[in-house]
C-alpha cells in the first residue's frame, strides 16, 4: 500500500479547519463565552474535537442534530452510545412526561413497578437474574467490583490494556515489564499505584490472562466482549470461552461490561455469542438519554452476597458503598422501561445491524479503491474504522494505529458535509430512525474525502 502523502493531507486539514470555523460562528461563540466552566465545557471529554472548538447544539431528534448555526446533521455518534435508541424517541418522551408530569415524583427513595419489569426484561436479554440500578455504568462497575472482592475475599481486578469502563480507578491499566501493571500514561491522579489493585493481561492473549490470574489474587476479570474505545478489537475465536475457563479454574468471578457492546444485538454480546458472565454490566443507551446504569448477578452470586450481609459481614444497605440516593429512581426506570421495551427492540436491532453492515462495506469499498492501510470492524449496530492494516487484534497495537491528523481531517471533512462521527474515535452507531439514505450518504460523502487524500 502506497504511503500517504503527509504534505497533502495536511493541506486538506487546514482547509476543512477553515470552512468549519467560517460556517459555525455561533457555536465558536458559545465555547467562547464559556468561561465559568471548567474547560469551557459541561464536561471536560467535550473538549476533545477537532477544530478548535466544539459544535454547540440547538435540538435533537431520532438520528438528527440541529447545531446552533442551523445545520442539520446525520448523527452517527449518538452521544458515544448514549443516544443509541436516537434522539428523544417518542414512547421514551411519552414515558418520561407521564412519570414527570401526571405521576409526579421523580425520585422518592421509593420502588416503583417499572423497576421489576426493566430487572426481568434485562434478564431475558443478558441472562443473569439479580439486577441493581446506578446512574452510569461506572457506578454498576465500581459496584459489582466491591461484591467480587466481597464473595471471593480477593483485591485485585484484572483488566485488559485500552479497555475502557468508564472512570473506575482499577481500570486506567496496561500491561507493564516482567508481568507488572502500570497506569495509562494520562490517567489523573490514582489513588494508589495500580499494581496493588489491577493485574492487567493483553487482549486475546489467553497466556497472559493466566499468568495473572495464577497468583490467586484476582477477584474478578472485567472485560468487554470486544475492546470498543481503541477503535473496535474483537476477539478471536475462543477467547471469550477461554476466559470463562481461566475464571472458573483460578477462582475468579467473569465479568462482562456490555455498556458499548450492546450494539452486537438485542441481548448484546452476552446472547449473541452465548457468553456465560457472572456479572453483567449495563449502561447509558437503555434510558433513552435519561442517565442510567446496572449491574446483574448470577443466582449464585446474589445469594452469595445476601448470606454475607444477612450475617453482618457486610452492609448493602447503608455504609458498604454499594448504593446511591438518586440510583433507581423512578424517572430513569420509566425511561427505561419505554426505552427497552418499545424502541430498542429485536426488530429495531436486526435492521440497525442491517444498516452498519451497509456501512461497513461502504467504508470498506472506499479504503480498497483508494489504496488505504487501513482497516474497519464491525459490532452489530456499531462499525469503526482504523488506521491499520490487517485489524489490530490487541489494545496495543490499536493504540499503535492513531493518526492524529487523520483524525482532524476525517472528522471535520464529515462534519462539514453534514455527518456527525464520535469525536473521541472513528465510531459510527445506528439507531432505529437511520436510513438506508443516511448509509448511502456517508458512502458517497466518506469515498470523497477519502480520494482527496490520494489526489
């Protein structure tokens, strides 16, 4: 594959970067003015877009952003998973304004009956039958965590380098020399060096889970059934049911975050590919955009907890730091409940999985005509591509893969023809109200910018 020609593309950077700043004054304005907040953002990971500065949004609605200069966009990051079921779906809304408006109570430190419909409607689809509400997977995360070193008696976790689950201080891990654990370079203050609570393995390296796990202190192996925020790294035929042997034989809890890997089907990957966790995390995209988390148990694992609580051991209930005040609250469990069981349903996810495999050969076509080493990987409803060739198959060599010029210029060259792609990576998501159009479209639109780059 011939090389790209640096000297062009960044001749192309500079023009996208001129026509985004020359077509988006209102929001340039609004980053602006911001100056009471901390980075000029809500929240800092809003900084992270090309351009300078961030598109400010005026309304949302299915698979469409309207920013503040007027511009209807085709949102393809559906806020990084967030918004997967799309933008204010109707029975969502209509959930919401019934709890809000003619029920009232929006939280109460009460159960309400939508709680037990989303808990079983969570357990046909994930299988697991004991389920906890937050409100974000990094809650579920850093709960079930405090439950497995409860019920295994063990500290540590054990976690893949450039795996992503959320902002759980075990977690910002990579593997180091000689079998060591060492902290993403970045990570803001950890609280204690990384070594004493993470054991951290390579991503479909079997002989590197074990290692770790054979010095029986690892209480649990948190894992997403295919790495999603370094560019999507799937795992290879018998990595994830080698992951449950190792677990199983080495005394170790399996937990599986599926809070981006919902997209591989209605059931996530945990159905989809007859995974047998014993803990599943789930979060964002199930409230329709209403903050939300949860984590579900095995049978034995609950029980297992129940026994240790019941006897004093522990304290689930008060001060043992597995709860919330706001946690399962009534507005985000109506929210869920219309989410799950009127719009991301098993219809909605066979034709979104239909659309990304659409897409996926788009992209797929464009990197082959053009000469690109690059690669694309498809998630069910997700697809991304990366700037390697073959597919990196580990976190590492992912990681390797980033091109930050690249990066700006995709991003821009999009956004200034009308299609909104995750700004933190390459991700495009479906929803259930994109189109056959809005595919053929980010076809037509990414072969352009792509054949710009080869002149």
């Amino acid at each position: 594959m011939t090389p790209l020609d640096r000297t062009r593309l960044r001749a192309l950077l500079q023009t996208e970067t001129a026509a985004y700043a020359a077509a988006n004054p209102r929001s340039r304005a609004l980053h602006e003015e911001g100056t009471n907040l901390f980075g000029q953002v809500p929240m800092t990971w809003m900084r992270m877009w090309a351009g300078g500065f961030p598109l400010g949004f005026e309304a949302a609605k299915g698979n469409r952003v309207t920013d503040l200069d007027g511009h209807e966009l085709v949102d393809l990051a559906l806020g990084d998973t967030g918004a997967m079921a799309g933008h204010s779906p109707d029975p969502t809304l209509a959930a919401i304004r019934r709890r809000a408006q003619d029920l009232g109570g929006l939280t109460t430190m009460l159960p309400t009956a939508d709680a037990q419909w989303v808990a079983a409607e969570l357990t046909r689809r994930f299988t697991v039958p004991r389920w906890s509400f937050t409100l974000s997977a990094t809650d579920a995360n850093r709960w079930a965590v405090r439950l497995a070193r409860l019920v295994t008696g063990r500290s540590k976790i054990l976690v893949f380098g450039h795996c992503y689950h959320g902002s759980v201080d075990e977690t910002f891990a990579l593997p180091g020399p000689d079998g060591t654990t060492v902290s993403r370079p970045g990570n803001v203050a950890p609280p204690v060096p990384l070594d004493l609570t993470t054991r951290a393995a390579t991503w479909n390296d079997l002989a590197s889970v074990e290692e770790q796990l054979r010095h029986g202190d690892v209480a649990a192996v948190l894992t997403e059934p295919a790495l999603t925020n370094i560019g999507i790294v799937l795992p290879e035929d018998g990595f994830m049911s080698g992951l449950r042997e190792l677990a199983t034989r080495y005394g170790a809890l399996l937990m599986i975050d599926e809070t981006h890997t919902f997209s591989a089907g209605w059931g996530g990957a945990t159905t989809a590919w007859g995974l047998q966790p014993d803990v599943v995390v789930i979060g964002k995209s199930i409230g329709g955009g209403v903050p939300i988390g949860a984590y579900g148990l095995s049978e034995e694992l609950a029980a297992d907890v129940m026994r240790r609580t019941e006897s004093g051991d522990a304290d689930i209930v008060d001060v043992g730091g597995v709860g919330g005040t706001l946690a399962g609250n009534a507005l985000s469990l109506a929210a869920a409940r219309a989410t799950l069981g009127e719009v991301l349903t098993r219809e909605a996810f066979e034709r979104m999985e239909r659309l990304a495999t659409d897409f996926t050969a788009g992209v797929q076509d464009a990197i082959d005509a053009h000469d690109l080493p690059w690669s694309v990987s498809r998630l069910g409803a997700r697809a991304e591509y990366r700037f390697a060739s073959p597919a990196p198959r580990t976190g590492a060599e992912s990681a390797a893969a980033a091109d930050d010029e690249l990066d700006a210029y995709l991003h821009l060259a999009l956004v200034n023809r009308g299609y909104l792609m995750t700004p933190f990576h390459n991700m495009a998501l479906m929803c259930p109200t994109t189109s056959e159009a809005d595919v053929a479209g980010h076809t037509a639109v990414f072969a352009e910018v792509t054949a710009a780059l080869r002149g």
